[in-house]
DNA sequence: CGGCCCTTTGATTTGAGTCAATCGTGGTGG
DNA sequence: CCACCACGATTGACTCAAATCAAAGGGCCG
C-alpha cells in the first residue's frame, strides 16, 4: 500500500507534466513505438500521443490482475515486467518476461477478453497505457499497423513456445545456464545492466523466472560456484566464464 | 513413402477436379473460412478461392517441417494436426493441436521466418494451402481481416499458455482427466467423434499430447479404470463417469 | 543487540521416466 | 486353418531429478 502511494505520487508528477511528457520527440525517442507504430500517419502519430498515458511503477508493483477487463494496451517504455498466473493462493506460474518496447495486454486486448495473466513489474518501470478502444481503432484504420502487430505477437507467441518446451525437455541446470547467458547477453537485461555482467536478482524472483524453486536454483548455481563458471556473493552473481555458460546451455 | 505415394495420388485426384472443389459455395461452407475471411470484400473472396490448394493428409503425414521456409498458411477443412518440435532424435514435445477452422502455419509466415515446428496429421485431415505471399497481400489490404486474424493468434497463444501452466503446475494425473474432458465434450474431436463418448488413439500419440510417456499414460489410465471412471478395452476408452473425470480435471 | 528476512544446506519424499519382461492381438505365410 | 511373428499395451522394478520439509547461517535495519 505504501507502495501504491508512491507510484500514485510519480504518476501524479509525470501527469502534471505530460503536454511536455509526451511530444512527439519523446514518442519518437521511445523505445515503446519504435518498432510498431513506425507505420503510423501523421495524423494518428498525433492522436497516439494525445491517447498514451505514463505512469510509473515501483518494483513489484501490478499493472494490471489476471481475470480484470483488458481496458487498455501497455507500453514499456523502461524496466521490465514479469507476466503470470496465479494457481492455488501463493502458487504462481511465470509465462514470461517483458521489457522495453514491448506491448503488453494486446493479447486480451484484440481478442475482447480479460486479461488472462497478472503483470507485475520486475523493477521500477515506467508503462505508457493506450486505451483499449482507441488502440483498436488505430490497428482497424491502418492496416500496416495490424501486420506489424500480428508479427509482433507471433515472436511472442514462439517463446511462450520456448518456455513450454524449455520447461518440459530441459533440467534445471541448463535452463537457469540460458536464464543467465540471456541475462548477460542483454537479450534481456531485466535488472541492473551492468557492465561487470553481474547480476542481482531476488533468489524467489529468479527461481520463478526459471521455473523452479529457491533451494533447487541456490544448490544449481553453487554447483555453478563450484566449477569456476561464476562467483557467488550473497545476492550479486557474476559470470566468470560465459562460454562455460553458453556451452551448458546448449 | 509408400503413405506418400498414396497422399500424391489423392492430391492429385483433388488437384484434377479443383475448379469444382474450389467453388464459391464449397469455399463459404468450409469451416476454413467460416470465421476469419468472413469479411473478405467480394473481389478478395475471388482471390481467394483461386490461391487456397486443397490436400488430403494420410495419418500420420507431415504438413510442413521445422525449419523450412515457411511458403503457404495451411487452413484446416477436416481431420487434426499436431504441432511439435523434434529435440534430439526422436524426443519431440508436442506445442499445440490444430482443428478444422483452424490456420496452420499463420505465424511463421506473418513473421516472415521458417516454420518453428512441425505439423503432422493425427488423422487423415483435408487441407487449404495458401500461398504465404498472397495472404499477406490480402491481410495487408485489409484491416478487418489482419484484425481477426490478430484475435485467432491472441486465442492460439493462450492456448500455449495453458499448455505451459499445465505441464508445469498439474500432475500428469489431472492432465490425462483434461485431455479426456476435452475429447469428450467436443471440444476437440480428434479422433472419433462418436456419440457414445468412447476414444481411439494410439497410446504413443495420446501420451505426447498429454505430455507424458506411454507407459504413465498407461498406469494412469488404468488408475481411473480401477476407480469405475473408465472402460478400458485395449485401445479403446470409454468414459462411463464423466463427471468425476471433470472433478480431476478441476 | 536482537529480530527478521533471505539464503544456504541437509534430509527426505515423490512423481514420473527408464529399462526390461510379458502378454494379447492381429496379420502373415506355410 | 494354424503356428508364428511383430507390434503395441501392460506391468514390474528401479532410478533419478527436483520438490518439500526442516534447520541453520548471515547480513541488515531499527
């Protein structure tokens, strides 16, 4: 809840200021449009900044609850998120990751659904949403738009894919050895990109990313330790030898 | 090759009475379109008629392989696919299942890379090749149609999801009782769609779905047999409780 | 200093895969 | 028509990865 108060307390800064936020130079230099939106006409470039609305969240906050009305399309415009689903109280399941210049909640959103996973940040982010209804009508009038959109959800798509087949044909070890080559490829750089390939991460959060438990992914990256690959402080994980990484991973 | 041969000839003996096969009232009724295409302008119905390849798959038979470029979505007249991926000869994980109605090979082609997994008949299925290039155009010129077809990826996509969930969270217990449920209601028919709630398949094949190995499948199987829930007569199943098996389900 | 939270470590359990042997059926050829 | 064979299903014994349960550590903050 203190949580809440202080994303409302950002929020409220970034609207105060959002006529300067949002000006085209801003859209244009944020990651969020860059890929999709690219084929948008002038006048729609207009009509997407006047309809984008910032927010900031702190580290593990919600952007939106699995089973709520998919009222809007979220933009990540920095820091990451992590979507799941909720199984029987305390029990979740990751389905993956997001992180700047994603789309998320499209899925429910084209398809007039309620959103069917829970997303939450991973660290401090800031999301642009776009109202459902308005998105709607920018992919209907502009074809391209939809194509881009359909590709884009394709790719995400596929690695729903990898995870499932991951998750089903790989031991632990090799998936907590590609979670991390992943990490300190910046494929995915969800927290603190650092130079050093160091990584600080919530043992929890990284057990669920992976799709294993605590204990089971202290004993793998201690087995890690043990055959020089990485060093292991505390929290802080520093890869020594990626291509010892990158060979377990396959 | 010898099931080859006989696909060729039957493709053939399609390929020879296309015009008839390919006409506007066999195209309208072809659950292929039923959804999708329905909002196809008059001119892109012609279009569409003249590029849709008709085939019949033997059981058993391969649509398309991993890997291959992908050149054609592939529309579902009749019959089921699977979806999988070959890991290491041999081991495959099944994705997905496919029915009529349903487009096959869509996201590879919207993202204009090679197919990611192979499709292969469960049954003998009827099948709509349509050029890849060809259906772009028209998803291109069409915004209605790119935004269905964004709808069906979003559904197909939670379909992944569920797959990823399940495999993950429910004993191999509770997936048998989904797989059975589903069968039943219809949901999917893959194989016999008989009335009197009884299944035919492969234990092979349906432990791949389930995602589990066929000697499992068989203890469990035979668990539900024992408890009153199932006839099993070697390869046939018969569902005598319906109900308790959606309890499993849960 | 003490309490709390997260991590680590140890011991045990367990669900399911693997290996191997047997059985039943259906097809084949003599 | 029958013996035989091959293939899939079943059953049993065993193995194993990883979850679970339980108990320390260790650092950080009030």
């Amino acid at each position: 809840m203190q949580e809440a108060s202080r994303v409302h307390a950002r929020s409220q800064i970034v609207c105060r200021s959002k006529k300067s936020m949002i000006t085209s130079a801003d859209c244009r230099s944020c990651a969020c449009g860059v890929e999709v939106f690219r084929c948008l006409l002038a006048s729609q470039w207009t009509r997407l900044r006047a309809m984008a609305l910032p927010h900031v969240y702190d580290a593990g906050a919600v952007v939106f609850h699995e089973g709520t009305p998919a009222l809007a399309v979220y933009c990540i415009r920095s820091g990451s998120l992590r979507l799941f689903r909720r199984m029987n109280l305390g029990d979740e399941v990751v389905v993956g990751m997001r992180e700047p210049g994603d789309l998320v909640g499209l899925r429910a959103v084209v398809s007039r659904l309620p959103y069917w996973s829970t997303a939450m940040t991973i660290e401090r982010a800031t999301v642009c949403a776009i109202p459902a209804e308005r998105f709607l009508e920018l992919a209907g009038e502009n074809a391209s738009l939809a194509l881009l959109l359909l590709k884009r959800m394709a790719l995400e798509s596929r690695l729903v894919e990898d995870q499932l087949v991951g998750r089903n044909h790989h031991r632990v070890g090799k998936r907590t050895a590609r979670f991390l080559v992943q990490l300190a490829q910046g494929h995915a750089r969800f927290v603190s990109p650092r130079p050093g390939r160091e990584i600080t991460m919530n043992r929890e959060e990284m057990a669920r990313l992976i799709g294993t438990t605590p204990e089971t992914l202290s004993r793998t990256l201690h087995g890690f330790g043990e055959r020089g690959i990485l060093d292991l402080d505390r929290k802080l994980i520093r890869i020594r030898d990626l291509d010892a990484l990158v060979r377990l991973a396959d």
